[in-house]
C-alpha cells in the first residue's frame, strides 16, 4: 500500500530467531523453574534438552507455547 501511494519502501532484516550453532549445556537440576516465552524457545529448548526434567517447574506464556509439550505428550 505504501508504494501504491509512492513511497520507497525498503525490508529491513533487524531480528532473526536462529539457534546457536556452538550451545553451552546447563545443568537444569540448578533451577526451580523455567519460563517459555514464546513458542521458538520452547522448540529450540526440546531441540537441546528434549524435555524438561522432574521437579523442574514449567511456565509457559500463552496457548501457543504451552502447546509445543502439549502436542509431544500426545
């Protein structure tokens, strides 16, 4: 719609949400909780740690990200 008008419009790339190629493990038995703000960090977390472990509390913010474990239970 802005070039209709006769704008110059240019896509800019300011964020990319890519996984790291060199991970850092942490040892998860150090934390009562882990929060899941999005659903990529859950994907990425489950790609790394494949769940989460017993005891560990999980806090997913919204539906999406909580149904990233919801579908792998199922």
């Amino acid at each position: 719609g802005l070039k209709d008008l006769g704008n110059e419009v240019e896509t800019l790339v300011i964020y990319q949400n890519v996984l790291p190629k060199n991970i850092n493990k942490l040892d998860l038995t150090q934390f009562n909780a882990i929060v899941f703000t999005s659903p990529s960090t859950a994907i990425n977390f489950k790609k790394i740690y494949k769940e989460v472990p017993l005891g560990i509390e999980m806090i997913t913010r919204g539906e999406e990200t909580a149904k990233v474990f919801k579908d792998a239970k199922a």
